[in-house]
C-alpha cells in the first residue's frame, strides 16, 4: 500500500475519530458589527464560567462525601479495636 492511498484511508476516517475522541469544531462567526462579536465573546466566556462554577460544585460536592466517609472509617476502626 502507498503513501497516497494511507492518507485517502486517513482522511475519510478523521471525522469518525474526531468524534470517538469528542474533538468538536469552533463554530466560526462572521459579521461586521463589532457589538455582536463583542456579544458574543461575553456570551461564550459566560457559558464558560458557568460550567467551571458547576465543576467546582461538583468538586466540593465529592470533597465532602470523602471527608463524611472517613470519618465513619474511623469511626469503623475504632469499634473494631473496642471489640478486639
């Protein structure tokens, strides 16, 4: 097999391995009003925010559960050594 024919193979299968990979395009926005690119970069970095605020939530959310498991694993190995 050439060279030319493992290229064709590959970019027929790029859209399919973007996607396994979860690589999306940037959606590219055209205009000539500035006001609207400007609406739209505080729109994008707002989503951004948002999602970094739920990560975070989501983050402490775990942090606490960890915090509440070790100390009934605690409490757990303190029976434990009660009962020996």
């Amino acid at each position: 097999i050439n060279i030319d024919a493992l290229y064709n193979i590959l970019k027929q299968n790029q859209g399919d391995a973007n996607d396994a990979m979860g690589s999306k395009k940037k959606t590219v926005v055209v205009t000539s009003d500035p006001l609207a690119l400007i609406a739209e970069k505080t729109k994008t970095k707002m989503l951004l925010a948002k999602k970094d605020k739920d990560e975070q939530f989501l983050l402490a959310e775990d942090q606490a559960w960890m915090e509440s498991t070790s100390d009934s694993d605690q409490e757990i190995n303190e029976n434990m050594v009660f009962m020996a």
